[in-house]
C-alpha cells in the first residue's frame, strides 16, 4: 500500500480512540514513531507532512507544507525567506535541500536555540519597530516602517516567503504588519507569499494593507493560512 494511504489508516485508526487513551498514547507513539523514521526525516517531512506534524510536533498546517512543497518543485535551486525560527524550521529546509533557505528573526532566545540543519541555510537576526496594538491602527501601506534587512537578505528575491513571525498574538507584540510588507518587496516574479494565522484580526489586517486586494487562495479551516501570489511583472497581482 502506498505510504500516504498508510499514513492516513493510522491517523484515522489513532483519531477514533478515547480521549484518555490518545492522552496516554500520544507522547511514546510520537517517541517510537521519531525513532523509527529518524533515518528518514527529510522524506517524512516533504512527502508525508501531516504524519511528520504530528511526530515532529511542528506547528505550522501540514497543508501548508505541502502547499510550498508542490509550489516548489519544477523550480531549480529555489530561495525562500523565513519570518521566524522554531520547531518549523526544519520542515523548510527539509522540504528546499537543493535550494537556499533564510531566517529572519527577533527573538535572541529563539535565534540563539535554533540552529536548522543545511548547508545553504542562513539565519539573521531582526528587530521590529511596531507594537500590534499601535499598528491596528494603521490604515495604509504608507504608515508601515520599512524594514531594516540585511543586505545579504535584500540583495535578491525569493521565490516562496513564509510569513510566520513575528508574534501577532498579543498587543504588545510586534505584529506582522513589517514582515508582510517586507514580503511583498522580496518575493519574485512568479513567486508567492504564504501568510499563516491568517484567522487573526492582525494578519488579516496587515495583509488588506499590503497587498489591497483578497488572497489567491486560503487554506486549511483547522490553521487558516493565505496565499498572496506575484505576477510577472515582479509586484504583487492587485
């Protein structure tokens, strides 16, 4: 049987136990299964994104995974920029082996434990200017800061962006409103910008401004993310 099939009896047989049993269950089927498929990582990662999520514990939607997994894959040495560092990172590198995979970060704890594994892998520290309950207020593009980035990040463009920091999910946080707009000077033509928590007033917010116009596609009702794509002058489609 194929293994996604496989994958997909064993999720629905796991899903029809008790709540009790899946309490005790889950912490040593999720040990057994990383130890099991170690060797293999990378293929669980790409080919089998809502297995590996719930082995590997990564938060972001597993239909997102294979979103910039299906995206990618006639593109050559693909370059994607990462708003954030943490249990997903590796998922990205993973997922673009052939390619070059960047990180943006503003959090010095994070930045500091996160090392992804990859030779074309880099990983930068930002800072943001905003606070999330400020930046609600914004009503243009125009009242967005730019964005400090370095210029070994700025220097070229993207053909996917993740934007999935930095935190949004308080008032006192930064918000995305930076990173969006970010996203939408980086990404090439013909590229896209993927916008996860996209059921937050914030990233919803933000994301009218940026691009003024709906999302191409919005994905997954259990982790809604957006998707933004550039048309072929190089800006995003209005």
């Amino acid at each position: 049987m194929h293994l996604r099939g496989c994958s997909l009896i064993l999720r629905r047989a796991y899903y029809h136990l008790p709540l009790s049993a899946r309490m005790v269950l889950t912490p040593r089927v999720r040990a057994l299964l990383g130890w099991v498929l170690s060797p293999m990582t990378p293929f669980v990662y790409v080919q089998l994104p809502a297995l590996g999520k719930f082995v590997l514990d990564y938060q972001i939607s597993p239909l997102a995974v294979a979103f910039v997994r299906d995206e990618l894959a006639s593109v050559s040495e693909a370059r994607i920029l990462v708003f954030g560092l943490g249990r997903d990172s590796n998922v990205w590198v993973a997922l673009n082996r052939t390619g070059t995979t960047v990180f943006l970060e503003d959090v010095v704890q994070w930045f500091e434990k996160t090392t992804p594994d990859g030779r074309r892998v880099h990983k930068y520290l930002v800072s943001y200017d905003t606070i999330l309950g400020d930046a609600l207020g914004y009503n243009s593009s125009d009242d967005i800061p730019p964005l400090d980035l370095p210029v070994e990040v700025s220097s070229d463009g993207f053909d996917a962006v993740i934007v999935d920091g930095p935190a949004g999910y308080h008032l006192g946080a930064p918000g995305r409103a930076q990173s969006l707009l970010a996203a939408r000077r980086m990404v090439r033509s013909g590229g896209f910008v993927l916008v996860d928590d996209y059921s937050r007033p914030g990233e919803q917010h933000f994301a009218n401004l940026v691009f003024a116009r709906d999302p191409d596609l919005v994905i997954d009702s259990a982790r809604p993310f957006a998707v933004f794509r550039a048309r072929e002058s190089g800006r995003l489609a209005t």
